[in-house]
C-alpha cells in the first residue's frame, strides 16, 4: 500500500507546471505523513523545474518551503502527534553518520544531503526513485527532518521561513549578529527582506543596499535603518570601510568589489544567493584589511528548528503573495521578473478546485 496524492508536476524543461497523481510512500517506523496546507516559490524551484542546473529529471515536483498538520505517525515517532502544525525544508534525509551530520549541519552533509525534491531516497522500497516535493496534498517524511511550527505564526506566511528564513539567520547567527554592529543587507527580494528583519531584531543596525531607489521606504518597513544605493558612486565612497558584515543576496553573479570595500578591517561578506560565478574578484580589498568573503548554504535541523523558535519568539514571518496553485505558471514568471513581495506562496486547498 501506498498513500495517493495529488500534486503539480512539470514533464520537460521547457513545460508548464499541470496536475499530476502520484504515490508517497507508507509511512516507516520513524516516518510522520503530512497533510500539506501551504508551500512556498522559491527561486531555487523556477531553476530546477526548468533544468537550469542541469540535474533535473520528469516528472518534476518542486517545492521545499511546506507547511503542513501531521495526519498520521509511525509507530516509533516521539516528536509529533497527529494535528501537529510542522514544517519541513530544503531537506529530508541525509547520511547522519559523517562529520557534519552529526554536528547537526545536515545541508553540508559529506555524503550528499537528500533534497526534497529531485533527491535520491537513501532507503529504497519508495514508489519513486527521485523526491518529490511540496507542491502537493501530501509528503511523508522522517521525523528528524520535520520541524515544530509555532501556534502563533500565521501558517503560510511561516511557509518561506523554511528557505529563505533559514538561509538568511543561519549566517547572521554563524557570525554573532548584534547590538552594536552595522549590517548591510544586498539586495531587497525573497532573501533579503528576511535578512532586514532577522538584523534588526538581533539588534544591529541595518542598512539596505539595493540599486533601486523605490525600494528604500519599503526596507524601513521592514525593519532597515538606513537605505545605501549602490548605484550612487558618492554615497558608497562615503561608506566605505563602515560595515560589520554584508549579507549578499543578489541571486546572480556581480561584481563583488564594491561592496568588499564597504567593510570594515575583519568585515566579512556572506555570499547567500549567486550559486554561480561572481566576476574576477579583487584582492586589494581583502588584503588591505582583513577582510573576508564566504558563503553559507540554508541551515541544519537543529538551527531550523531554532530559528523558527526565534521567530515564534519576536513574531516574525514572511512577506507573502497567497496563490491558487493554478496561477503557478505565472507566478514563476513574475519571480523571475522580480514581481513579487516577497515570497509566492500557494495554497494547497486550491488542489481540490
Ligand atoms: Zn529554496
Ligand atoms: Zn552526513
């Protein structure tokens, strides 16, 4: 036996997303089946879904931001009980035996990580030999990797925490965050409106740096003290050798230069959002004061579940565009355009209509 679901696939690269029936497995002893109320776009899906990475195979179910209740659990399950408001990420497996793993940093997984959609399953025995994801009715999904929802969160606004929540807090945590500090966050999109909020309630001082002048009152909105155009020549002279950290969201590659010289000596700069090449990268800005750049991918269980804690704690969730999963098609269209603010999130009860 296997569990029947209803989801949104998509068959080639150059396809549409459309209604698809498919199998999930039966839960394993230490499995809880899910039904799924919200998922989140992320930006991650539009690539995947088209084969823009080159890894994709058909059919395609994406979707890693899955808000969802615990329909049922097996029978060894000892964190969740049915009715159970819980998330579930980027992951759903990973080798649990190596280094990482057992440091609870399961995104750097030295045997490769299990994505939640487009994974290998490690167990086999499953309908499916690749991972489907969250734009469904249904996931079924080891314990380890589900995470606690808190009661107080608006349910599909908490569904982009599981992404672009968790990779904008894991950095800002990694690298002591707080009063005192001044933190540049690049770019004003999915990402990087989580990152003005997790700042500004660490304590810091948050600056937005951004190439678009209309987007300056929304980020004190959000939570940004100041806003830094990175096209004004003069006012990133000014600000040079003023930051404590940069949070680098840009999602394609760019020239880094000139925002490494917005550090201070010891600055560092976390590459989030390009998985790709940045242009030829300078050293004087790195010699001339220590300063560093690196990168950082999502966050593990552990850090998921406390970030989502964190944002039980101070109230914070997603800016979100609420979709039926029909409007799917055109919602990737507008993310890629940069025509939403910030997160798409689909509600799964339009499955039925
Ligand atoms: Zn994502
Ligand atoms: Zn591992």
């Amino acid at each position: 036996m296997t569990i029947r679901t209803q989801g949104y696939a998509t068959h080639s690269a150059t396809g549409e997303l459309s209604p698809f029936s498919f199998e999930r497995r039966d839960p394993r002893p230490s499995d809880v089946v899910i039904d799924i109320l919200y998922c989140g776009i992320c930006h991650s899906d539009i690539h995947s879904a088209r084969n823009e990475w080159g890894w994709t195979t058909y059919p395609f179910i994406p979707g890693h931001e899955i808000i969802g209740r615990v329909k049922n659990v097996g029978g060894k399950v000892t964190k969740f009980k049915a009715g159970d408001l819980v998330g579930v990420g980027c992951l759903v497996d990973s080798c649990r035996t190596c280094a990482s793993c057992k440091d609870g940093l399961e995104q750097y997984c030295e045997n490769g990580f299990t994505g939640t959609y487009g994974g290998e399953d490690r167990i086999g025995g499953t309908p499916h030999p690749k991972t489907f994801g969250g734009y469904s009715d249904k996931i079924t999904v080891d314990e380890r990797f589900v995470l606690s929802i808190p009661q107080n969160l608006d349910a599909a606004a908490a569904a982009p925490l599981l992404c672009a929540g968790i990779t904008t807090y894991s950095p800002l945590k990694h690298w002591n965050i707080g009063p005192g500090q001044k933190v540049g966050i690049i770019g004003l999109g999915g990402l990087g409106h989580m990152g003005v909020k997790f700042a500004h309630a660490m304590g810091a001082k948050v600056v937005m740096i951004t190439t678009s002048p209309e987007k300056g009152e929304d980020a004190r909105k959000l939570g940004a003290d100041e806003v830094l155009l990175s096209t004004n020549a003069q006012a990133m002279e000014a600000a040079q050798s003023s930051f404590d950290f940069l949070l680098n969201t840009i999602p394609v590659g760019h020239d880094a230069d000139p925002y490494m010289k917005l550090l201070k000596r010891d600055g560092t700069m976390v590459v989030v959002g390009a998985v790709e090449p940045l242009k030829q990268v300078n050293g004087i800005p790195f010699i001339m004061g220590r300063r560093s750049m690196a990168g950082s991918l999502i966050g593990g269980l552990p850090e998921t579940q406390e970030m989502l804690d964190f944002c039980g704690k101070y109230n914070i969730v997603c800016d979100i565009e609420k979709i039926a999963i029909r409007d799917v098609n055109q919602a990737y269209d507008r993310t890629v355009k940069g025509d939403v603010k910030y997160r798409f999130v689909i509600d799964m009860a339009t499955l039925k209509s």
